[in-house]
C-alpha cells in the first residue's frame, strides 16, 4: 500500500494560466476527495467521487474548477484561468465508501 | 450541519507535560469525530477516531481522545510531550456512519518547548 500520491507537489504559476494537479488514490478505495487548505485554516472540502462518478461538489467549486476521475482510479483537478485567491495547498485523500478518509501530502499551488 | 471548534490556535508546552487540545463539537445526532496532525509542508495523518464504540479512544504516539456526550467535547490528550510532537492538530467530524465528507476546525499549532 504507497498511499494517496499527488503530482505535482509544488507549482508556481502566473495569474490566468491554467494548472492541473493528479492524485492517485490508495488502490481499491473507492472514495476520492479534494480539500483545499489556505495558511492557517482547516482543510476545506471541494468535492468528492464514488469510483467515476462526481457524488457532491461544494459551493467554493468555482466554474473554473473542474475534477475528473474517468476510469474510477486516479483524478484529476483542473484550474482554469488562476487567479492569486486560488493560491492554496490542494488536498487529495481517499477511502473505502464509510472508513477512514486517507490523505495525500498535498500540492501547494502559488499563483503570481 | 455538523462542525467542530478547537480552543486555542496556539499552545505551548514544556517537554514532558501534559498536552491538552480541546475540540467541541456541535452535531444534532452523536457524530464521528476525528483528530489529524499536519507536520509543516506535508498532509494530514490521522491520529484516532471516534466511531461510537468506547468513549475512550487511544491513537498512536501516545494521544488518546474522550468523547464526553454531555459536554459535547472529544479533547485530545497526551501525558508527556516529546519535541517531535510540535506540529498542528486538527479536530473533524463526519455524520454517523462515516458520511461522505469531513469539517474540520481551524486547527491548533502545538509548540514544544525545551
């Protein structure tokens, strides 16, 4: 069991550019979330997956963002057009459907 | 909607006393509560849960947790500090049964001093 694997850790990128972080899930964990976590705050939750399906997505999911998880394993979380709110640790965790909730290291997005 | 509040975004303690992290929560039906610690720059690990079995939950590096129904509280504890245990903790909560997603409070940084 490697754990939840986020990619990348870190990226700086320019306002209005997009960006794009991977998470790959701990294998047969049918659950996929993502939190977002701003310095000194608690994780927020963004939205979650059972297997492919997007189940629930929070309010704080702009337009801008979208998440994908076509094959029910790994996920994607796409940020269009950032802007230097957006700067935030990203957070990937994932569990069976009612265990425990397992997190990634998270990747840090700074946009300038 | 459930949700969590810790007491006390810092706190500072010696090496060897007592750590105590306070997290109340506020849930109309008795929730499932979780602590988390963040070493800086990294995720979350989760410390212990509380999953309506006994009140008393014991977690690894010697934290142990109570959840106490009358003073809806689940306070994290732990009889002597190490240095290695400075980091931040973070109390969540999710409906019975595990639900689908966790609330986390704001955190508390623990300090550990020589």
């Amino acid at each position: 069991d490697t754990g939840v694997s986020q990619d990348p850790r870190h990226k700086i990128t320019k306002r209005g550019q997009n960006v794009t972080f991977r998470c790959d899930p701990i294998s047969e964990h049918n659950r996929l979330y993502w939190y977002r976590q701003t310095l000194g705050q608690g994780p927020e939750f963004l939205t979650y997956f059972q297997n492919e399906a997007q189940l629930e997505k929070s309010r704080l999911l702009s337009d801008r963002f979208s998440a994908e998880r076509p094959k029910g394993s790994f996920s994607t979380l796409e940020i269009q057009r950032t802007e230097q709110g957006d700067s935030a640790m990203y957070l990937c965790a994932s569990s069976l459907a009612g265990d425990t909730i397992y997190f990634g290291e998270g990747s840090w997005l700074t946009v300038v | 909607a459930q949700s969590v509040t810790q007491l006390g975004s810092h706190v500072s303690v010696s090496e060897g006393a007592l750590v105590l992290l306070r997290c109340n929560y506020s849930s109309s039906v008795p929730p499932y509560l979780f602590w988390y610690v963040q070493y800086p720059n990294q995720g979350l690990q989760l410390l212990l849960k509380y999953t309506s079995a006994a009140t008393l939950v014991k977690g690894i590096n010697g934290f142990e947790a109570e959840f106490k129904k009358s003073e809806t509280s689940f306070h994290l504890t732990k009889p002597s500090a190490h240095m290695s245990d400075a980091a931040e903790y973070f109390c969540a909560v999710t409906p019975t049964g595990g639900g689908n997603k966790l609330t986390f409070g704001t955190g508390t940084q623990l300090k550990v001093e020589l």
